[in-house]
C-alpha cells in the first residue's frame, strides 16, 4: 500500500508545472482585489474556477492519450483552417504581451524584495536568466524548480493567511454557501477564469509527454496530478483573498495590488509578514516566467511542425529544435520593448478581444473532439463529462462578454 502510495506522489509533476506557470501576478492581482473588495464571500469562485481549469485540461489530457496526439494536431487536422490560424495569431499576441507583464512582474517583486536596482533592470535579469534557465536545461530541471517554488507559495501565503485570517465563520460561509454582493456579478467573472492560467493549459500536453505518458493506461496518473495542482491553485486563490481581505490594503486595482497587500501586512504582523508575502509574490511571478519561457514555444514550435510535416508521421517537439529556439528568443527579448514603451491601446484591446474567446473556444472544441468515438473509443466525454465542460463553457462566454464590456463600455 505504501508503495503504491509513493508511487503515485512521484508520478505528481506536469500538473505542479502547470500549476505553478499558471499562478502569476495576475492571479494574485485579482484575488487580491477580491478579498480587499468583498472580504471572504468570494472564495467559493476561486474553487469554482480551480474546478473549471480542471474539467478542461483532463478533458486535454484524456484526447492525447487516446488519439496519440496533442491537442493542437487535432485542431490542426480534424478542424478547419479558421481554428488554426486564429490560435495561430492570438498565440503571437499573448506571448508579447504576456511576457512583457511578466517581464514587468519580476522586476517589481525582485525590486521590493531588493530596492538596489531598478523595476526594469530587475525584469531584464529575470527574462536573460530564464532563456538561459530553459535553453542549456531539460524539462526535468524545470519540474524541480517549479516544485520548489510551489511548495514556497504554498507555504508562504498559507501563513500569511494563518496570521491575518479573519473571522473563521465568514471563510466557511464564503466557501460553503455562495453568494453574489452587490456589484459582484461581473466581477466573479474575473475570479473564475483569472485563477489557473489559460493558454498555458495546452502545455500541460507537452509536459506529460517529457515524462513519457503517452498511452491510455496512463490516464489515471494524469488525473491524479492535475487533481492535486487544481486543489492546491484553489487554495492557493483562497488564500491570498483572506490574506487580503484580513489586511485591507487601499489600493485595490492594478500591478501594486500586491505590494499595497505587503506594505499592510507589515502594520499588521510586522516586517516578517511583509518579507514573507514578498517572497511568495516573488516565487509566483518567476516561476510563471519560467514555465511560459519553457511551456509556450512547444505550441509554436507543434504549430509549424504540423503544416511542414504535413503526410509525414508527427514526431515529438525538440526543444533543441530551431523553431522552438526561435520562439523562446521571441518570448524573452523583444516584450523588453514594452517596459520602456508602455502598452499601445490598440494592441491591449486586440489582445483582450482575442484573448477573450480563447477558454470558450477551447471549451467548445473539446466538446467536439472529445465526443467522438471513432477518434476517443472509450475515452470519449461521459454525460458528467460533457455537461461539466457545457457549464465551463457557458461561464467562460459571460467572463469573454466581461472582458470585451471592459474594452469598449
């Protein structure tokens, strides 16, 4: 028994990747903002979308071990051309500006922690050390790092909670009995699909791959992994909402959210509290650079293997191939740019409209996909399945028609 136990603690890896890539600035941000806006009544949205993340990256994972193939080449192949070249621009879009967020994230938590150098001088550290982090190491040295950064996050915003938590009957209620404060609606929403990531789900593919699953009988190890990543993205989301709504920080919207949340905590626990909430919003910037520098040029690299290759048997990503050299090139240096610049509007707005249909679009594909005996067999979507993935699909449209509102209301 013990050993089968064991056995199944070390099979836990891709998903604490995901994971931890997943958990960025951005998730802290809007937690943050939702523990400092409705206190604790919010929790139960941050596990609502742990679950939702869940449903759609099993729903991943059980299409590649049935079929063989990533979820991409399904796209690719079974669907038409539209789907691709959508995913294909988009793709371009995100990596820019979500690795100049990052970029931006890394130099604002290395510089609280260590004022000597400046925000953008941080930022250019942290990109150069991952392109080099991710271009001399393998997969394996990332999944170690990565699981060292989550048990730190983990550790640090679970006592940081610990220390501030509020009244323990208004955490129960706000995980147990859902509700919707005034002025909330909306913004749930932005919990739901903030909370776990979004494109970089479609790594979690490339990660099994690198630990050698690639049949159906290792479908139950994925589940496994993605249950505990998706139970400790929730408590990680539930955490720094009490964390936040224990502190009360004044500034409740934009990129300082977490160092107001700090700067709080120190009137509350002291420096300690203060360091150790630091180093947690660290650890969550960095490692989500690592596994976005390491994770997204397996998209970008499969894309053109699958329209050069095309009548040939697909092969694995090669992360010593040139297009996936190039693409984390991309990924590292030239979002530089816009630490400088600023984002220009109408970039923002085109990547926010894109960016908006993505989980909604991947959602109804899976649908699709995963629906088809002749391609699935027996892995093909259950009734659970199918109506899990429908209501996923339906909350991520309100939170596309949020997103869009916020661009253009």
């Amino acid at each position: 028994m013990m050993d089968k136990f064991m056995g199944r603690f070390r099979d836990i890896g891709p998903g604490l990747v995901m994971a931890a890539t997943g958990l960025g600035a951005g998730d802290m941000i809007v937690a943050s903002v939702a523990g400092a806006r409705y206190g604790t009544a919010l929790l139960w949205a941050a596990v609502l979308g742990a679950v939702m993340k869940f449903v759609m990256n099993e729903g991943l994972a059980r299409w590649q071990l049935a079929t063989g193939t990533t979820l991409l080449e399904g796209w690719v192949h079974r669907l038409p051309v539209f789907f691709s070249l959508y995913f294909f621009i988009y793709l371009l879009l995100w990596t820019f500006i979500v690795a100049a967020a990052l970029i931006a994230a890394t130099g604002l938590a290395a510089h609280a922690l260590v004022p000597s150098l400046s925000v953008q001088a941080w930022g250019v550290i942290h990109s150069l050390l991952a392109l080099v982090l991710v271009m001399t190491g393998r997969y394996a040295l990332l999944e170690r790092l990565m699981k060292t950064f989550m048990a730190l996050m983990m550790v640090v915003v679970i006592l940081c909670a610990i220390l501030v938590i509020p009244e323990a009957e208004g955490v129960l209620d706000g995980l147990l009995r859902p509700s919707i404060p005034d002025g909330s609606a909306l913004f749930i929403f932005g919990v739901i699909g903030g909370v776990g990531g979004s494109v970089t789900l479609m790594c979690y593919g490339y990660w099994i791959r690198e630990r050698n699953w690639i049949s159906r009988e290792d479908l139950t190890r994925s589940r496994t992994d993605l249950a505990v990543a998706y139970i400790l993205t929730g408590l990680f989301g539930m955490a720094i909402m009490i964390v936040s709504a224990g502190v009360s920080p004044e500034q409740v919207i934009g990129p300082e959210m977490a160092l107001s949340v700090a700067k709080r905590l120190e009137l509350v626990v002291g420096p300690v509290g203060m360091s150790f909430f630091l180093v947690g919003f660290w650890c969550a910037v960095f490692s989500s650079m690592l596994g976005v520098w390491q994770g997204v040029p397996y998209l970008f690299a499969d894309f053109v293997q699958q329209y050069t290759l095309r009548g040939k048997t697909p092969r694995a990503v090669n992360t010593r191939s040139m297009e996936y050299r190039a693409y984390l090139v991309y990924i590292a240096i030239p979002p530089m740019a816009l630490l400088l610049a600023g984002k220009p509007v109408w970039l923002v707005i085109i990547y926010a409209v894109a960016g908006a249909f993505f989980m909604p679009l991947l959602g109804i594909i899976l649908l699709f996909l995963n629906n088809r005996r002749q391609w699935l067999g027996d892995l093909r979507n259950g009734i659970v399945s199918n109506l899990l993935l429908l209501s996923s699909v339906l909350v991520f449209v309100l939170v596309m028609y949020d997103k869009i509102a916020k661009q253009f209301g």
